[in-house]
C-alpha cells in the first residue's frame, strides 16, 4: 500500500522524484476544491481563474456533475465502442442537439489533441489530399500529427521530426491563405481564438473568408474548439456564433471542458465529411467510456440549468468595465471567459506571481504582456471583484 502524504513540501518533493518534468508547476498542493475556489493540502483557499487549463467549466466538483459520476460508476465505468450504450447514444445526441447547423455525427476520444489528429484524419478521409493548413501563432497538442500542426514558439521544434504536409499562414489574412490552400490541401484547420499566442482572434470577415475559400477549392474547414468550445465564449462553440461571422466550420474539434475534468474529447462533423468515413477508418479504446459520457452529459445539463451561457456574458461586460480604469492595461482580449489581459510592458509573469501571493490563479501565454484568464463559466462578479482589487494592488506594488 503506497502510504498518504502529508504536506506540501513532502508532497513536491515526492512528484518530483516520481514523475517525470512536464510543466512548470505552481508552489501549491491542491486537495478539494467547489465552483471557482479550490483548497490546498494545508487548507488554503485560492480564487481559480485558470480552471485547470479551461477545464473546470462548470465549476470545481459542481454536484450535478458529481452525482451523475457516482451514479455511473456504481453501474459501469467502461466497456469499448464494440458494444451499443445507452449513456453513449444521449451524449452524442445532446452534442448534435446544442451543435450548429449542420453539424450532425460525433467521433468520441480522450483528449484535445486526440480529436485533433482524428479531425485532420478524416478531412484526408474525405477530400483524398494530405496537406492541412494551419497559422501563425497556432497550438493544436502534442501527439505527432498535432503538434506538426503547430506553429507556437518552440513547440513544434519539440515533435521532430514533423509529420510532412504542414502549411504555415498567417492568422488574420486571408491573402495569406489563398496563397498557400491549393488543389493538395485537404483541411485548413485554426483556433478561432489563438488562447496560448496571448489570446488573438481575428474579425468575423477572417472567418467567412475562410468559410469561401473552402467551399470554392473543396478543402474541409476545422475549428479547433478546445477551448473556445462547451460555452466559454458565451454561446455554446464559437462556431456560428456573430463573432465567426455566423459560420460552421466542417469539423469542430472538443476537449478540456467537455467532462468537467473528466479526460473527454470528441470530433463534431458535417454529414458530407461523416458520409467518406467508413467502417475501421478511425478507431479509440477508451473514447465514448460510460463514465466520460455521463460526465459530458452532466455537464452540458449543468451549464444549462443554472443558465452559464448567460452568465458568462454579463461577467465578461462586468470585468471589462472594472478593468478599464486601470492604466498599465492596453486593452482586454477575447471572448466570453476566454481573455488575455494585455499590459503595455512585458510584466504578465510577475503579475501572475504577485496575483498567487494574494491567492488567486491566473496564467500566461507566449506573448509576455497577457495574463490568461479561463475561470470556471460560474465565476461571479463579485469574485470578478476580489480579482480586480488583487489585480489593483499588484500592478501598484511594482
């Protein structure tokens, strides 16, 4: 029996030894946690705008969400997609269900990137060309086809040697991929808010232009919904929504708040993509799981019942407002609880630390001037509040 660790430096010390070095972590043990607040091994409370990388979108262990894993697990945690499932069949319907027209199939996975390299896949599937455009700026996971599919920093330098196929446009113009999209691509495949390029989007007239240029040179169009996806920019994808410009991509790619922790992805497509997809093309051994598809549905319900979609607008119009008498504050970016606070110096790492000290969690991105914010899609205003003056009291310490 491996024994309980106590305390946090016992704690650090003993993943340091054991596991390998991913990211770099916080200084925190984080035990429990309840909507957007989550508590340390030595009984901390941090206010949580992060989300554990934008998964925590209904909140920390939000009971809907809870009861309907505890129901699950006491029937049946898993068996494979050889077998029908009833839970399977009603999460794929609700997705269908709240997905734009006209979106129609579901592919179930584990992960972000899983669905990631299935949607280029299937695109290759259906259009018969190999090469997939993707942007400046652009993250789409780790797994080889995905992060080939990159081009942030140093981490598609991190996957070589790349998948071949790869084309780099710039994001935000459209030139640019008409330059590039010929007769051998078969997706274009983009972010359609960029969150760890320091939280860029681009007009709706970029995205309908994508949309044309697609429809005239028969090329898939994936939206990479990772994290703009499951209501964080107030509606439930971004795809058709007004800020797209009111169009649907062919392939709509989901993760992170998908199962509200649990581990889920998922492929949303068309029927003309899902009619070239036959019987063995694509195949996963713990996508669709009973318990990730009681965690979906959960989800999606929860975030409809205590009506999130709205909230996530009026918090939005509330924490700008608050933000704009700060002058070290260039402007605030993104959509919904997808936002990258912009500062006119290249200080979002020591606002970040300074932010923890005062408990709460914030993130960065590429760009040294945005601290990200991905909170819980329950976040109030008067957390908004607790942020604003923390925030306040970090930029006037400098």
């Amino acid at each position: 029996m491996v024994k309980t660790i106590v305390g946090f430096e016992e704690i650090a010390a003993r993943e340091e030894r054991f596991q390998l070095a991913t990211y770099q972590k916080l200084p925190l043990a984080i035990g429990r946690g309840r909507g957007s607040w989550i508590e340390t091994e030595d009984g901390q409370r941090y206010l949580d705008l992060y989300g554990g990388h934008a998964v925590a979108a209904t909140g920390h262990c939000h009971p809907h969400v809870v009861a309907a894993l505890k129901k699950q697990a006491e029937k049946l945690l898993f068996y494979s997609n050889v077998v029908y499932s009833e839970v399977r069949a009603r999460a794929a319907e609700k997705l269908v269900q709240i997905a734009p027209s006209p979106i129609s199939k579901v592919f179930f996975c584990n992960s972000g990137t899983e669905a990631n390299e299935n949607a280029m896949r299937m695109a290759r599937l259906a259009t018969g060309r190999e090469r997939i455009v993707t942007f400046t700026g652009s993250f789409h996971g780790r797994t080889a086809d995905a992060i080939s599919a990159t081009f942030l920093g140093k981490y598609r330098e991190l996957g070589r040697p790349n998948v071949p196929g790869h084309i780099c446009a710039e994001f935000g113009s459209i030139e640019s991929v008409r330059r590039v999209a010929d007769e051998s691509v078969a997706a274009i495949m983009l972010e359609p808010i960029q969150s760890m390029a320091g939280v860029r989007m681009a007009g709706p007239e970029f995205y309908r232009g994508l949309r044309q240029i697609c429809d005239e040179r028969g090329i898939v169009l994936i939206f990479d919904e990772v994290q703009t996806g499951v209501g964080r920019t107030g509606s439930w994808f971004f795809a058709g929504s007004e800020a797209a410009g009111g169009i649907v991509p062919d392939i709509i790619t989901l993760a992170k708040a998908l199962g509200s922790g649990l581990p889920v992805g998922a492929c949303l497509v068309t029927e003309n993509v899902a009619a070239q997809i036959k019987t063995n093309d694509l195949g996963t051994t713990f996508g669709g799981g009973m318990l990730a598809m009681s965690a979906v549905i959960a989800t999606l319900e929860a975030i409809e019942r205590d009506n999130m979609l709205e909230n996530v607008k009026l918090v939005e119009t509330y924490l700008r407002a608050r933000l704009a008498h700060l002058p070290e504050i260039e402007e605030v970016r993104g959509k919904g609880l997808l936002l990258g606070v912009k500062f006119k110096e290249e200080i979002a790492a020591h606002v970040q630390k300074e932010l923890l000290d005062r408990k709460i969690i914030t993130g960065t991105s590429s760009d040294a001037r945005v601290l990200r914010l991905l909170p819980p899609l329950c976040l109030t205003c008067d957390e908004v509040e607790l942020f604003v003056e923390a925030l306040g009291d970090a930029l006037g310490g400098r």
